[in-house]
C-alpha cells in the first residue's frame, strides 16, 4: 500500500476548512490595511484643514513701493491694509567698527604668518607679546544630581593662577556667570569661586545633566604617564611648555627619581640628575626624550607651565552689555584668536586684511546702544564731545588687544539707528530692517527729497492659489475614496493557497492578486457616508455673524460640482468668479471657509469638513486600528485574533486526524501482510 498518497489525498479534504480559514484571514488583513491607507489620505487631509483653519490662508499680503531703490517692504497676513509714506531719512543704521592704529608687523616686508603658533611668530609682531605662565584649561560639568556645589577637580599641588579670576568664563547651559571670589557679593547671575581648590559655589541649584562649562588658568600644569612597553620619549598634553619644574620617575618597585630641566644648546633643553645629563626636551614641540633611560612598567609625572595671555572683548549689544574672555595659548595662532572671538558671544567679528596689515572689530548688529552717536550734534547741529570708551559700543581690555594690536585707542565709528520719518512722525530703529504692524521695512539709502510711499493690498493671486490648491487635494481625496468603494470585486478570485501557488509563475501569481485584493472596500458604510458628508458641509449656506449673505454658498464664489457624477463630487473652480470675489469681499470669503461656531450652520467649510473627517478617521480607526494598535483594540483585530485560534485549533486536530490516518492504514497493512503470509503458508502446505 502507498500509505503517503492515501494519507495525502484524504488530509487534502480534510484541510478544505482550513484553507477557506486562512483565506478569510488574508481577505480580513487586505482589508484592514486599505482602511488604514484611507485613514493616512484623511490624516494628510487634515493637516491641509489645519493650515486652510489659519487665516494667513485668506490674507496674504502685497506691497509696492513708490521707489524700491530708496525703500522696500513685504507684509504678513497680521499687515492692515494701508499706505505709509517714508521721508527725510537721516541716517541708515550702521555697525559699529574699531580699526587698530598702526600696523601689526614689524617689517612691512615681511607680514605675521597667522597661522603660525604665537610662540614662533611672536618676534614678527610690532609690539613685543606680553607672556603670563601657567596651565590654560577648560573644565565641562554634567551633574548626575542637582546641586549649588561642584569642583573643577583640580590635581593634588594645582591652584587657580593668582589674580586670574577676573578672566574666568563660566557657562551653565550657554548663560554667561560672572565670577566672584568675596561669598557675600554670591548672587543669581554670579559664581563663587575658591581659588585654592577650584570649588564653585552657585546662589541657585543648577539642574542635573546640566552643561556647566569653565574657562581658567592653572597655576601648573602636572602631565603623569604610565608605560607598559618599552618606551624612552613621550609628548606633554599641552605641546610648547614655558618651563618644565620637574620630572619625576616611579618604577616597577616604586623608588621615585626627581630630574630637573635647564637650558641646553641648540633650542633643546636638558633633563639632569647627580650623574648629568640623561635626555632633552623640545619646547618647540613638548616632546620629552630619554637616554638609556626604558620607560617600561614605570609612571611619570611632569609638573609644568605654558606661555598664555588673556584679554577681553564686548559690546552694547539690543541685550544689553555682553563680553566674553579670552585666553590664548603661546601655541595658537591669530588665526585661532580671530575664529575664536568671531565664534563667542562678544558680539562681534574680527578680521585681519594683510595688505593694509591691520585688524578691525565689527559689532554684529547695527544701531546705537550706548552713549552718542558717532558724529553727534546738539538740537542746535554744533557737535558734541564724544567720550572715547564711555561712548563707546565696542569694549576692549586686556595688553594684547589694546598694545599688541592696537585697540587702546582705536577711534570707533558708525553704530548708528536709522533716523527717518514716517506718515509724519520722526524716529528711529536700530536696524536698516524693521517691522510695523505686520509689515517689514527697509531702508536702502539715505534722502531728503520726495517720499516715498508704501502700499500695503490684498495679494488676490495668493489667495486664490491657496483656495485651489485646497480644492485640488479635496479632489484627489474624493477620487482616491469614490475609486475605493466602486472597486469591482471579483468573488471568483480567492487568496491563493500553497498548493495553488506551486502550481503558478511569479506572473500568474502577481495578477492573481491583483484581482484577489481588489474590492475589498466596495460600497463601505462609513466611506460612502464620509463623501456624502462632505458633500453636505460644501454645500449647506454658512450663516455666520458678518458674512456678506451674497458669499454664503460655495456656488457663489464659482467653485461648483463636476457634470460627472460619477466622479463622486469632485468640485471645479470658475476663476474669474473666485478672484472676482476675493477681490471684492475677502473678508466674507474667510469666513465662508473658516468661520467658527457652536452649531454646524455657523461653521464655516473648512471646520465643518474637519469635524467630519476626525469622525470618519476614528470610525475606522475603531475597525482597523493603526500601526501602534494591538489586535485587541480594535474591532478587526479581535476579528483576526478568534480567527487565529480558529486555525491552531483545527491545524491541531488536523495533526490528530492525520496521526490515526497513519496509524489506521499501518495496521492495515500489517494486517494484509499477515494473512498474505498466512495464504502463502496455507497454498505450500496443500501444495505440498
């Protein structure tokens, strides 16, 4: 007997029921996933409501300008519609600039390299670099908790540079503290600082997983090393040292030996015990080389100090005063200074021109806000004393900027307002570019002559490109939807089984999938009910308090229904009609859209059809949940769930009827077998 084919073809019957489960799962699972497409069209389509919900939808703005080469300007929707004349303007606002008094080089001929360190072009500058020593760092805090104290952790011998603090930065979260070592002068906008062990003390807790960011000079700087492999040279962190104190070696056995640095010959420099010299020290590079001394399972420590200077920039600023501290390594170049002062929070940009060989200091905005003018003049036009620095936007402290490079007395010019007058009234901005009432202003020149005068219109092209653009992505919705629930449903065409699949291509199997899926939402309740609801909201009259009763209708504007009714009620613009009227009562036209109300008569369009579409998106987000839902929290998905165990269920009782198939035909076929070999037997015998 062929037990394996008769089992196959009773177990293909068998499993009749279980096919038809499994199709009616993958009916269930197209379905779903076509109401949840549907609910992603109506989501997009919200979000055009929303925007079509803003009135900036029916207000767009125009200018025009009588003299766009004197003034120009552009307005938002918030702009009234109204003209303003510009005249008798005085000055253009402007930023205020230092330029230093000599130039930077000492030879003409031969200008500063600025991207050369400071330490090796320090010799080419006009005025000699003043050189403080100790160790420049910059400490980031992250507090695990919340709290007033925290320390910059500070090494064991290592102290704040005396007299230093002033040039202290200290950021929490990008807001500048300033800094303090008296704990009575501790208020919200300062930090106490100990300058013996680097604590810092706030009036307020600051938050955990802050960024509090220090800028501070050391009074050393101590490098340690450890070595695991043979080793005789390494490199100190900070590169060109001003002076090495001492150097110090602990080997394997821990027996420490102190050497000491002196000056050498060819630029190098010496490292020395009792028996002399053992090695040198580059202090070009800070690299740090022994002879017939093996690093190996010892640990180093390095106490040492670096060449710096510190300076100061700030400037008025439409904040208020704003400054920031500078302080440069000998190993930094100018242009490191200028990139680092152009990146702060001073306000200001510096730029160094090497062919007049000079450097100036810009403010970043325009304006005056501190002290006179730059050519200031009493109510009678005499000139006013200025007061250099008092008057000053631009603020510089510190030897480098003020001798070095020559800001100390750098006459500072521009930092102007904008003096003008408009519809009559004399003013000023600090700012060529300004906004009134919704509309943006700007000054191109100065001029005392003809006004110029500023209209401010409805801009009809923008609202009708906004209205159409609206009814196009409503048509294309309507399309999409109508397309959905005329879908033909070819009943004929079932999910495939296995066995099907084996027996068609690739090709075969795609077009018949094709017609299998399709019709899945054919005449659907809730989608055939969204578009007459939204047929309804178009055309029902808007009755609310100050619309034009002419505009109350979509008709009435030229946007009408399609001839085609097949098309499920696709909507077409007469455009002259709708410029004609958003020219003649742009307000009524809003409110045909937009109005709001408590009732749906006074509704505008655009909030009728957004109520309608959220019922319509929770409706069959009810039925077909969406990709965050669990099976149990929608009605399809519980669906799908009893279905499931419907399949296990009959899946195991398939296994059983299969097993007793096996086991039925197996005892059958021993039993053949037997009585075969009993006729055998019988058939010798009589044989016999």
């Amino acid at each position: 007997m062929d037990i394996d084919q008769l089992v196959s073809d009773l177990m293909k019957a068998e499993r009749m029921p279980l096919d038809k489960m499994k199709q009616k799962k993958q009916v269930m699972e197209w379905q779903r996933d076509d109401y949840r497409s549907m609910n992603t069209l109506l989501l997009n389509f919200r979000t055009e409501l929303t925007q079509m919900k803003l009135s900036t939808s029916y207000r767009a703005r125009s200018t025009s300008s009588t003299n766009e080469a004197r003034v120009t300007a552009t307005a938002t929707s918030a702009a009234a519609l109204a003209s303003y004349s510009i005249s008798n303007v005085k000055k253009l606002a402007s930023a205020a600039t230092k330029v230093n008094t000599a130039a930077l080089s000492a030879d003409k001929e031969k200008k500063i390299d600025v991207s050369k360190s400071l330490l090796e072009s320090s010799g080419s500058f006009a005025e000699a670099i003043e050189w403080k020593t100790g160790s420049v760092e910059t400490k980031t805090i992250n507090p695990a908790e919340a709290g007033k104290e925290f320390s910059l952790g500070l090494a064991k011998g290592v102290s704040l540079a005396a007299g230093t603090e002033s040039y202290m930065n200290v950021k929490v979260n990008g807001k500048t503290f300033g800094v303090v070592t008296d704990i009575n002068q501790l208020n919200e906008n300062n930090v106490y600082v100990d300058t013996e062990n680097g604590k810092l003390t706030f009036k307020n807790s600051i938050a955990k997983s802050s960024s509090i960011k220090v800028d501070y000079i050391a009074d050393k700087k101590i490098d340690t090393f450890a070595f695991s492999e043979d080793a005789s040279n390494f490199t100190l962190s900070k590169g060109q040292p001003s002076s090495i104190s001492s150097i110090v070696i602990t080997d394997k056995d821990q027996k420490a030996s102190t050497y000491t640095v002196v000056n050498g010959e060819n630029g190098l420099w010496d490292i020395t015990d009792d028996s002399g010299k053992v090695g040198t020290v580059d202090p070009a590079t800070g690299k740090v080389m022994f002879n017939g001394i093996n690093l190996k399972d010892a640990s180093v420590k390095v106490e040492y100090q670096q060449s710096y200077f510190n300076f100061n920039v700030g400037s008025h600023t439409s904040k208020g005063f704003v400054s920031e501290n500078f302080n440069i390594q000998g190993t930094e170049s100018l242009n490191n200074v200028i990139n680092k002062v152009n990146s702060s929070s001073a306000g200001v940009s510096m730029f160094y021109d090497s062919f007049k060989d000079k450097v100036t200091l810009t403010r970043t905005e325009t304006g005056n806000f501190h002290g006179l003018d730059s050519n200031p003049v009493d109510k009678d036009g005499k000139e006013i004393a200025r007061t250099p620095l008092a008057d000053d936007e631009i603020v510089t402290s510190g030897d480098f900027i003020n001798r070095v490079l020559g800001f100390e007395k750098a006459a500072e010019t521009g930092g102007d307002n904008a003096v003008f007058t408009i519809n009559g009234l004399e003013t000023e901005r600090s700012s060529n570019t300004f906004d009134i009432s919704g509309v943006t202003f700007s000054l191109k020149q100065t001029f005392s002559d003809a006004p110029v005068n500023i209209s401010i219109n409805n801009n009809t092209n923008a609202i009708f490109d906004n209205i159409k653009g609206f009814v196009e992505k409503y048509n294309e919705l309507i399309g999409k939807i109508q397309g959905e629930i005329s879908e033909e449903k070819y009943k004929s065409y079932t999910p495939l089984t296995d066995e099907q699949r084996e027996q068609l291509s690739d090709k075969q199997q795609e077009q018949w999938e094709e017609k299998a899926k399709s019709g899945t939402l054919r005449r659907d309740p809730t989608l055939t009910s969204l578009l007459t609801s939204m047929r309804t909201d178009f055309y029902t009259s808007v009755n609310s308090e100050g619309i034009n009763p002419l505009y109350k209708q979509l008709s009435a504007i030229g946007i009408k229904t399609t001839a085609n009714y097949l098309e499920g009620g696709k909507l077409e613009i007469n455009e002259a009609e709708l410029k004609k009227a958003i020219e003649a009562d742009p307000a009524s036209i809003e409110k045909l859209f937009n109005a709001s109300g408590t009732t749906n008569d006074q509704k505008g369009i655009v909030q009728r059809l957004y109520d309608t579409v959220n019922t319509s998106m929770e409706k069959v987000k009810l039925k077909a949940g969406n990709s965050f839902s669990t099976n149990q929290q929608f009605t399809m998905g519980k669906q799908l769930d009893s279905l499931n165990k419907s399949i296990d269920s009959f899946e195991s009782r398939l296994t059983q009827v299969e097993n007793r198939y096996w086991s039925q035909f197996t005892a059958m076929e021993k039993a053949i077998q037997r009585s075969n070999e009993q006729m055998a037997y019988l058939m010798q015998q009589f044989g016999g």
